[in-house]
C-alpha cells in the first residue's frame, strides 16, 4: 500500500506542474480505485467491531442497528 500511495502523490504532484499523459491519468485512475478500496475496506472491519446501545438498552453490534433503522424509514 505504501508503494501505492507513494505512486499516487508522485502523479499528483506531477499534474499539478507539468499535466499527464492519458496513460499516466488512468494509472491515476487505477491506483485510486485501489486505494480507495483499501480505506474502504479497512473501514468495514472497524465497523464490524463497533457495538451500539439501541433503544431498549441491549448492546448490538452497529451494522445490525444500522441497518433495523433504515428498515422502518
């Protein structure tokens, strides 16, 4: 992932001086998904280890709370 990143920041700095050639856009383009897929999916574990207290005072993990409430908007 470090790679990545380093990839990512060295396209972005050398769009802002001098611009892209199209395959280095969609390097950028890939790379991006790639990253952004990481986050996302580190995101998803925090979520899976996080608890909630819901109305009635019982203790239920977030995504289960989450998704009763978007059930019964």
């Amino acid at each position: 992932m470090d790679s990545t990143l380093r990839r990512i920041n060295e396209l972005a700095k050398k769009k802002r001086e001098e611009g892209l050639t199209p395959a280095e856009q969609e390097e950028q383009k890939k790379l991006y998904k790639i990253y952004l897929g990481g986050i996302r999916s580190q995101f998803e574990a925090t979520l899976d280890n996080v608890s909630v207290q819901d109305e009635n005072g019982q203790v239920v993990p977030f995504k289960e709370a989450y998704s009763k409430k978007e059930s019964t908007d």
